[in-house]
C-alpha cells in the first residue's frame, strides 16, 4: 500500500516507517518539523509542511496514490495541555479535522489515529478495558477523545475505515540503535532518568509520593515503540471501510514512577538522584491497559512485557546520542 504517515519525523512515526518498509508498503512522511526530525526519517519520502494546509495534502493524497493515512501528528504532553489547551485545541482538533476533509475530498478513506489511554480520564476499573467509560481529565486527552468520535461519525457517514489506538505510555528505541526519543524541552519520565545518568541533569523529580498507589507514586503500562508500530500494522491491514477497530495498547502490567526509577539504575549502573516535587496538574494515578482486544482483534501481543528491556534500548539510544538528533539534516 501507499502510506501518507502525518507526523513521521517524530518519535513514534519514525518507529512506524522503518516497519512499513520493511513490509513492503510505500511511505511518504508529511510533517512540520515542530518536534519532529528530518534526520529521524529514515525510509520514504519526506515532505515538509502542515496536516492542515489542504491544497497539500489533497495534492499529495492524489499524486501518490494514498490507500491509507497513519496520522501521528498530535501534541501529546498531559501537563502541557492544561497550561496551554488552545495550542491542543488547534493541533489536535482543528488540523486533524482539515486532514479528514482533505482525505473526504480524495475519497482516501482509510486512516489509523494515535489515541491514547487518557481518554479515560481516572478509570473506575484498572487494568482499563475499551468498555470503560472515557471521561478525559485534561485537554490531551479531551482532544483525542474528539478526533475518536469524528471518526465514528465518518466511518458512519462517509463509509471512512478506522482504528484508534489508545496508547499507554510508548517507550523504548530501536533495538538497532537507528532512532530513539528525542523531545525538547523533554519531559517523559524514562529519557529523563536516563539523562540524570548521562550527568545531563542533577536529579529526577517525582512528581508526588502521596498517590493511591502501593509505593505512593503513579503507576503507568510503558509500551515499547517497536511493539507500538507492530498493532499498528496489524490495524492496517484489517481496516475495513465502514467500521471502526478501538483498541488499547499495553503490556497489561504496571510499573510506579520509584519502580521505573530503580530499572533505570539497574540497567545504567549509576546513581541516579531522585526528589519528591509537588504533583503535575491532570495526572491520574494508575493507568494500566486491559489489551485482550488487541490480542483477539489484532492478534497483537507486544515482545516487551518488562520495563527493563524497555530501559536498555532506550539507554542505548540515549547514551549513543546524548544530543539526540542534534539538528535537522537527513543522516
Ligand atoms: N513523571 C515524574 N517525573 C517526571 C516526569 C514524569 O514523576 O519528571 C511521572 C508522571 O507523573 C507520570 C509518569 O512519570 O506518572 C509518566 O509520565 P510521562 O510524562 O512520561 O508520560 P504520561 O503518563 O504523562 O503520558
């Protein structure tokens, strides 16, 4: 198939190239270059521009004969979202909404979705099943839940084909060591830790110790990326015009901020400082997935189960890239 990945540069997308390619498909990478990185691009085609410019995107659904979309091309930092929701309400809804008018105009009518485990908001049940009832806490995942509802409604209407994926908490890098996480300014806990390690930072701070949790910090399901793109492959190819797959993607298994922290010093062999701050706004305790669907309609099952192999590829990327990309050019 011919592949349009909408923010391909960035972290998971890149992932999502290299596995596309290996299969066979062809993939054209549309993306801004705001967090993303040319130089993390490194199979297919990359042009440079917005999700929501439609003369582009028509353009290009047309001239390379799209058969699906993969849009990657989301901000998704939680705390991020409640002190600035316009920058949220514009990237994540508006332009994503400009990209499936563009996709209607082109009839190109297959489309996997980055959602995510936060449009559950605080579960009443953990670990999460896609029954929960999806009550979002914060912004992030607000606007996810939106594009989600969107694209029932088309699916419906317009006969567009669909999955939403609802990440839990993608990490990890490339076991070749190729492309890894590379934010700025970061604010993910494992690539933190990890430049706590690298002596690039003083100390890792939690973010609150008096959680409802068993060692009083949060506990999240940490998904390799590798493992990420893999569901989103097998999406892919059972997309059916018409119908909409939602399904969460996890490990199923919980790991708190300490227990994570103390990975990453078994993994690095260093010290790594820790302090206890105040709580980040719009943070749920324990948001661990429930992924049976994934496995029955999917046939999904993620390689990665423990949060130790996790931390090594993510060590090797950060420790063989301690500036990460470091700028813009195709490598
Ligand atoms: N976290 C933390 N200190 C940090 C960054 C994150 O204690 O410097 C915690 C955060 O509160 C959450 C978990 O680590 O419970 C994972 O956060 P991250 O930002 O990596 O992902 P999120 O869960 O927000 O998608």
């Amino acid at each position: 198939m011919n592949i349009l990945v909408v923010g391909g540069a960035g972290y998971i997308g890149s992932h999502m190239n290299r596995l596309l390619d290996r299969h066979g498909h062809k993939v054209i990478v549309l993306d801004n270059l705001s967090t993303g990185f040319a130089s993390a691009v490194k199979v297919g085609e990359l042009v440079v521009g917005e999700m929501a410019d439609r003369q582009l995107v028509e353009q290009l659904l047309g001239d390379h004969k799209i058969d699906a979309v993969m849009h990657f091309a989301a901000c998704a930092l939680v705390g991020e979202s409640v002190a600035e929701p316009a920058k949220y309400y514009h990237n994540n809804v508006v332009a994503a909404i400009s990209l499936l008018e563009s996709m209607r105009r082109t009839n190109v009518k297959k489309i996997v979705f980055s959602s995510t485990c936060a449009t559950y908001g605080i579960p009443e049940t953990v670990p999460i099943s896609e029954a929960e009832t999806q009550a979002p806490v914060n912004p992030y995942g607000f606007t996810k839940l939106v594009i989600e509802r969107a694209l029932t409604d088309y699916a419906h209407a317009y006969d567009f084909g669909f999955a939403a994926l609802r990440y839990f908490n993608a990490a990890g890098a490339s076991t070749d060591n190729q492309i890894g996480e590379d934010h700025n300014p970061e604010s993910h806990l494992i690539p933190i830790v990890l430049q706590v390690a690298l002596g690039q930072r003083e100390y890792i701070s939690i973010y609150g110790d008096d959680w409802p949790t068993p060692d009083k910090t949060c506990i999240r399901d940490y998904i390799h990326v590798d493992d990420l793109s893999a569901a989103h492959l097998a999406a892919l190819e059972r997309i059916k015009l018409g119908e909409g797959i939602k399904v969460n993607l996890g490990t199923e298994r919980g790991y708190s901020v300490r227990e994570v922290i103390a990975a990453c010093r078994e993994v690095t062999g260093c010290d790594i400082k820790e302090v206890v701050g105040p709580r980040r706004p719009g943070d749920p305790p324990e948001l661990v997935a429930n992924a049976s669907k994934a496995r029955e309609v999917l046939g999904w099952v993620p390689e990665y189960r423990e949060i130790k192999p996790i931390v090594e590829t993510a060590w090797n990327w950060h420790r063989s890239h301690p500036t990460g990309y470091n700028k813009n050019t195709k490598e």
